[in-house]
C-alpha cells in the first residue's frame, strides 16, 4: 500500500518504487482513485495512469478501458521516467485527486479533475485536466494519450488541428493540449511526451472531449481557471453538508463518492463507475454497474436526507419515479442513467481484468423478478413523503396499484437481491421486503397521503406474509431467519428487511443476527449467503453486509460492538477513503466494481445508525 493523507488525516508508509505496481500489467484494484463531472467519472491508478473513462458520460462506451484490457484498452499515463513512489490523497472537501511523486532527484505533484463547467461560457463538452508542479529537485516525467473509442471497436485517427494533436473516430474527437509539458508526438495510435519539472514550474495537460458537437480547444489561461473553479465548487457544495457523529472523514468520503455516482442531467444515481470488474480473480461473476438499481434508492434517498442535499434528493427521487412510471406496473430491478430501461447484455472481446472474463456491458438482471425491489421503492417513497409532508396525485395513484399488486405478487418464488441465476425460490428476504411495501403503503395512506380503497387489503396481505415468514423462514436448529423458506441456509441480506422494519419477533430478531455473526462472518468481513446460485466459482466478502451488521448490533442493544465493528470496516478503505463492492479475506484485496455505491451508502447508513444509538446508551 502506498502512502496518503488517509480519512483521519494520517500517512500511512510509502509505496513500492516504480516497476513492481503492476504485475501482469495490471494495477490493484486498491490502487485506484475516482474523479468525476457529474457526468463521467475516471478511475487513476497510483502510479498516474488513467485506466477507465467513460466518455461522453458515465454509461457510455469506455475511451480508457486498460482496467479491463492491458494491451488494449487505451489509457493516460503520466509519470516520472525514474523509480520513484508515490503518496495521494483528495484535496480536502473536494473530488479532485492529487498524487506526489517522490524520486531521488526530486518531487513532483499531479493535481487531476474532470472539470466542472459554467454553462454560459463555450467550454469542451468534458475535459480532464492534469496539472504537474515541481516540488523539490529537478524530475523527468513522460506521459501518453492512448484512447480507444467505442472500448477499442471504432478505427482511431491521429492528427493536428491548429497545432494541436487530435483524435477523432465517428462523432467522437479528444485533443491533447500541452503547455510547459514537452513537444507533443503522435503515431498511429498515441501521442505521448516527455518533460523536465524544476522546482516552482508547472505544466499542464489538458484533454477536452467533444461527441457529435464542436471540439473546443482550450487556451492555457481558461483551464487552469476552471480547475481552480473546480476545487472551489467541491468545497462549497461539501461545506453545506452536514454530519457531527462518529467516523466524519469517512461518510463524507463516501458522500463525495456517492455525488460522483449522481448523473446530473438526470438525478439518477449508479451504482458503480466501472463495468465488469470480477468477484473472484479468474472468475465469471463480472457484470456491468453502470445502472441505476431500485434496491439502492431507499438507502441513496435516506443519505441525502440526513446529510443535507435536498436538491439531490428530490432530484433522484423524481428521477425514480418518472423511470418506473415507463414500466408500470411492472417494476424493472434497474434502469438506464437516461431513464429507459432496456439494457440487453453483450459481450466485448476484451481479456478482462488479470485475465477474468467475460467483459459484460448491459446487464440481464434487468429481466428477473426481483421482489424486494418494491419494498426499496415503497420506502423510498414513504422517506420522501415524511420530509416533504406530500406526494403527487399521480405518484400516489401509482403506489398504492404497486401495493396491489404486491398482495399477489408476494407469493411468487424471485431471484432475490442477489440476482441468483439458478432456478427461482421464494427468498426470505424478498417477502420481508414485500412486507415493509405493505406496511409503508398502509401508513401512506393512514395519513391521507394515497388512496386508501383497498387498505384492509393491504393489512390482510402482510399478515399472511408474517405468517409465511415467520412458520417456513425461520429455522429453529440454526436459530436464525434462513436464505429461503423450508431451508437452513443463511443470508446476510435478511439484516435488510429488519433495518427498514420488518415486523418480526425481537428475540428471534437478535438470535439471527447471532447466528449470522457465527456462521457468515470472518473478522471484520461477511459473506452475502451460504448455498449455491446457478454461477461457477466463488467470490469475496461483500461489504455491504458488514456494514449491515454493524448497523444491525447498534439496534439490536450491542452498540459498542457496533463501534468496534464499525472501527475495523472504516480501516478496510483504501488510501484515499474508497470502497469497492468486495474484498478478498485472505489478502485484503480489492474485488468487483468500483467505487460502489452500495458500500458507500451502507457505510452512512450504520454511521448514523450507530452514532444514534451510542448516544441513546450515554442517555
């Protein structure tokens, strides 16, 4: 690990000199950072490359994609020509990166940002900007711009316009602005330059982007303002959050990752920035995370509440509405940052990462039944209607339809939230989920808030979904809430359906989070489930559900477990405060795509969770 300006404010011991970051050609997942617009993101390695870039947004095929392909994904590097380590960390209060580069002659820094934008000016439509300044000493540094457009299926062409070299394929063009950065070459498929920084110089790189439109050279002077413009914008939105409990650093790391994930133009928030990142090294479990799942909206819309972005809240909760309102009645498990909700799954002639295929873009989870997602919506909605005191006529029409057809839809067998690919079963999980929609839709529209023509129907459903819970998903030789019903096998996702108040026995409430402690976790890390699930392979622990247990001892009367729980999950971040949705037990490793919001979002979940419940013990 190298080191970082870490969450609590300390360094941590420097990393391995240049040459040993990347066997096989591959960083660690662990070596990545995130930067974003609020319409794309990028992931940087630790050692100055740009390995993943979608371009013009989030969602759209990758420009820089050598996290998935070494040799032929395309990448931005920019490092010293000399052994060197390097240290990084976020600005504070901001989404911009900087990384120093120690040598023995000396130091340098990279400040990167993809750039925020005023709207009245005429700017690229994105650009990522890379400052350099000379430290101490005098540094070589080179760097190369190797894209490839449409993930590497649509011929490139290098050349110059005004000076400056350009590549373009179909809509789609990038430029490469030095200044005080080398004399910029190009062959066939990279330009790329070298440099020399002394002490108190600074060059800067610039990249603007442009996708069926104009391409906007920049001058010197407009993009070292935009980057100043950038940071300032950062601090002033991270100044008007708020949180005073416990791990400050880290929720509001993980609320800064969570606004990366936002798509501004529409309020949606993704799940992850990459695609096809595996759960085990090797394995085929790699599916693309650029959508936006319903399952994650109730803990998304609960984070900016508590955190204070109201803007962001009812932007992404209207944004749900309109999405689900294309598929109604049906209820699609995820959907398009545009809205839409066709993402049929493809498979690109990629390697994978360290050799782990297939490479997926689209995902056909988007096809399955998946119960629980009602519940995640109901919630949503109830959140919603709490901290605003209303609903629309139209909103309200459609939820209480949702909870009709929830008092039928209930006993169907679902692939659960864990989107198995084995034969359907009826997931304690998913009918604990269908029970909150139940419970929220009648407290709905107790308060006038939906109509309430059918409400005793809603009662007499979730109690027939109480007694299905609580007579065949209970095993009583595990003393636990299982998988499934008429099974033994455990599931960490049951913890979800009593963190959004399923109605369960209390006692039988803290003997499954007891047994789950016993059987599914391993120090800090939890695994999702015991038993099989139609794929080959393994995978890692699934952060989620360690957060889900640390949030689920803080309500069940053992907050300061919780806290030494909570204590050792924060330390599994790496340097600069990021999650990934797994990690290997054995070598700390991160796995699957990254940044994920889902670990993000149960990290403030508990932290607020805990937070609450400490005090409540002191009173």
């Amino acid at each position: 690990m190298g080191s970082a300006i870490g969450r609590a404010g300390t360094k941590t011991a420097p990393g391995p000199p240049t040459g040993s970051l990347r066997p096989g050609g591959y960083a660690p997942l662990r070596d990545y950072a995130v930067i974003g617009d609020g319409r794309t993101a990028a992931l940087v390695a630790r050692d100055g490359s740009v390995d993943w870039l979608g371009l013009p947004d989030l969602d759209s095929p990758a420009v820089f994609g050598a996290v998935l392909d070494a040799t032929r994904g395309g990448r931005f590097t920019l490092e010293p020509s000399v052994a060197y380590r390097s240290e990084r960390r976020y600005l504070p209060g901001t989404n911009v990166l900087e990384t120093t580069f120690r040598t023995a002659r000396g130091t340098v820094r990279v400040t990167d940002a993809l750039t925020l934008h005023d709207d009245t000016a005429l700017t690229p439509m994105r650009e990522l900007l890379r400052r350099v300044e000379g430290v101490s000493g005098s540094v070589p540094l080179r760097w190369s711009v190797r894209p490839c457009f449409g993930y590497g299926t649509i011929p490139t062409r290098l050349g110059r316009r005004a000076g400056v070299p350009v590549a373009t394929a179909g809509g789609d063009a990038l430029a490469v602005c030095a200044w005080d950065a080398g004399e910029p070459a190009y062959d066939t498929t990279t330009i790329s330059g070298r440099l020399t920084l002394d002490r108190g110089r600074r060059a800067l790189i610039a990249m603007p982007f442009a996708h069926q439109e104009p391409l906007v050279l920049p001058a010197r002077a407009e993009c070292e303002e935009r980057l100043d413009a950038t940071c300032a914008a950062w601090r002033a939105w991270t100044y008007d959050r708020r949180y005073a409990g416990r791990w400050h650093q880290a929720v509001m790391r993980s609320l800064l990752t969570l606004k990366l994930l936002v798509h501004a133009p529409s309020g949606a928030v993704a799940a992850a920035v990459t695609t096809s990142l595996p759960e085990e090294i090797g394995g085929e479990r790699n599916w693309d995370y650029r959508f936006s799942w319903v399952r994650d909206s109730a803990l998304a819309l609960a984070a900016f509440l508590r955190l204070g972005c109201p803007a962001e809240a009812h932007a992404y909760f209207w944004w749900l509405m309109h999405a689900s309102q294309l598929t109604h009645p049906s209820l699609n498990v995820l959907y398009r940052l545009d809205g839409g909700h066709r993402t049929p799954e493809e498979t690109l002639p990629w390697e994978g990462y360290r050799g782990s295929g297939p490479v997926r873009v689209g995902n056909a989870a988007v096809t399955q039944l998946q119960l629980d997602t009602h519940g995640e919506l109901m919630q949503t909605a109830w959140q919603y209607a709490r901290a605003t005191g209303r609903l629309d006529a139209d909103v309200a029409r459609r939820l209480a339809e949702l909870a009709d057809l929830v008092c039928t839809a209930w006993q169907e067998p679902d692939a659960g939230i864990w989107e198995v690919r084995s034969p359907p079963r009826h997931f304690t999980q998913s009918k604990m989920m269908c029970w909150v929609a139940l419970d929220r839709a009648a407290d709905l529209a107790e308060r006038g808030l939906i109509p309430d023509r059918h409400l005793d129907r809603w009662h007499d459903a979730r109690d027939a979904i109480t007694a299905f819970v609580e007579t065949r998903c209970f095993s009583h030789r595990r003393g636990s809430y299982t998988r499934a019903a008429d099974g033994d096998d455990l599931d960490a996702a049951v913890l979800l359906g009593h963190l959004y108040g399923y109605g369960g026995d209390g006692h039988r409430v803290r003997a499954t989070v007891s047994a789950l402690e016993r059987h599914l976790r391993h120090g800090p890390y939890v695994d999702r489930y015991a038993g099989e699930d139609g794929l080959a392979g393994g995978e890692g622990a699934f952060l989620a559900c360690s957060f889900w247990l640390a949030e689920a001892l803080a309500r069940t009367g053992s907050p300061a477990r919780a806290v030494e729980l909570m204590d050792e999950l924060v330390g599994l971040a790496n340097d600069v405060g990021l999650y990934s949705e797994e990690i290997d037990p054995a070598t700390g490793e991160f796995l699957g795509n990254l940044p994920q919001g889902l670990s993000h979002l149960a990290l403030i979940s508990a932290a607020c969770a805990i937070t609450a419940a400490s005090r409540d013990t002191v009173r």
